[in-house]
C-alpha cells in the first residue's frame, strides 16, 4: 500500500468513525456503540488479570496479552471494532502500566514507541482475522469463490463500464457507483470487484463514511450484485 494510500485510509478511518459517533440513532450507530462498550469490558477483564500477574508475567510483555481482546472483538463484531478494541487497550496499558502511572503520557520515547507498534500490528492482525472468516462463512469447495457468485449476480441495475471505470480517487469511485446504481443495493464485496478495488477492507470504510450523510443509506438487505444477505449500501438521491 503506498504512502497516499495509508494517508488516505486513515482520513477514511478517522472520518467514518465520527460520523457513526454523530448518526447514534441509527442502528448500526448503536449496534457500533454497544459493541464498543462490550469491547471496552474486554479490555478491563484483560486489564484486571495483568494486574493480578503483576508478580508472573513481565510487564515488558502486556503488550501481547492485549491482543487478546481485540482479536475477540474482531471475530466477535468486525473491523471497526476491532479498531476501536486497539486504540482502547493502548490508552489503558498507558494509563494503568507505564511510567507515569495513572496517567496517558508515556515518559519512556521506547515504551510509546512499542504503543504505536502495537496498535499497527493491531490493525493488521484484526484486517487478516476479518478476512478468515469471510473465507470460512464461504462455501467449502475446490472452484474459486469469484465462479461460485458469478451465476447469481444478475444486478437490476446495468452500469456501463465507462461510468465504473472513470477516473479520480478510490472514495469518488465508490460513490459514483452507488448513485449510478439508483435504487440498487450492493455489498462492500460487489462494488470492490466490480471497480476492481484491491482492498475491501477501503471499501468498507468509503461505505461507513458515506452511510452517515443523508444521502446513502447502510443497513441488512440482500445484494443486487452477489444476491446473498448481507450490509449493502445504496443512494438515496436520484442519478443525474
């Protein structure tokens, strides 16, 4: 992944996470926040057990213990999730186990540097966990799973190549299909390999971003691409 590709999945990140977080009366808001809460439970479980083998276990090592959660909340929830479960166990292995105690600065350049670490291979681990599993709920089978969905994809609206193909920055993509899709809804998988994305993972986010504006809509339904049930998006604004 290039350096604008990392800059511009962070923007994504942090742009999807505050609009859920503005949007709390929808469901998936709420889902979101009370999977946050659960998470933030793990975490404290994890925290309280740290604690008790203060005398066992080398605190240079409780770094590693608090994947635990977030490999749970991301198996348990989903990427987002996951996120959010990082972040939370490296402000409270700060704020609980390094110098200075009870406090969010780390003194120690290394110790901090260890926390950023951390939250990096986080990030990874958790995208890698997601993608398991979406290989798991897959159909065990020796055909490619693209020739598997390929028959069922009869979409109700046919883009022309030249509109998905167009130009401009992966999120301008994105959007161009959905609103060039009308009425039509499609999972985080069909717009990825219909735009030839690379990531879905980038998708997933553009989608989150978008669903928290009033002119897109996020939630359970089946995929007019792939026909399976799944979170689609689809524009609530009429095509140009």
């Amino acid at each position: 992944m290039s350096s604008e590709e990392r800059q511009e999945a962070i923007s994504l990140t942090s742009r999807a996470m505050a609009g859920v977080l503005e949007r709390v009366r929808s469901d998936e808001a709420r889902a979101f926040g009370t999977h946050t809460l659960l998470a933030l439970g793990l975490v404290a479980a994890t925290t309280l057990a740290i604690a008790a083998l203060t005398g066992i276990v080398d605190l240079r090592h409780i770094l590693a213990i608090y994947f635990v959660p977030v490999l749970a909340a991301t198996l348990l929830w989903g990427f987002l999730e996951g996120i959010a479960t990082a972040f939370i166990s490296a402000l409270a292995a700060s704020f609980f186990f390094y110098d200075p105690i009870f406090s969010f600065y780390v003194a120690n350049p290394v110790e901090l540097v260890g926390l950023l670490i951390f939250v990096a291979a986080a990030i990874v681990i958790g995208y890698l966990a997601t993608e398991l599993r979406e290989v798991r709920r897959a159909p065990a089978t020796s055909a490619p799973v693209i020739e598997q969905r390929q028959p069922a994809r009869l979409p109700l609206v046919e883009i022309p190549k030249s509109e998905t193909s167009s130009g401009g920055t992966v999120p301008e993509r994105v959007k161009d299909f959905i609103v060039q899709a009308g009425a039509a809804a499609y999972c985080d998988g069909c717009i990825q390999d219909r735009l030839g994305l690379k990531w879905r993972q980038q998708v997933q986010l553009i989608t989150a971003t978008l669903a928290v504006t009033d002119s897109f809509r996020r939630e359970p339904g089946s995929c007019s691409g792939c026909g399976e049930s799944k979170q689609v998006i689809h524009a609530l604004i009429r095509k140009n």
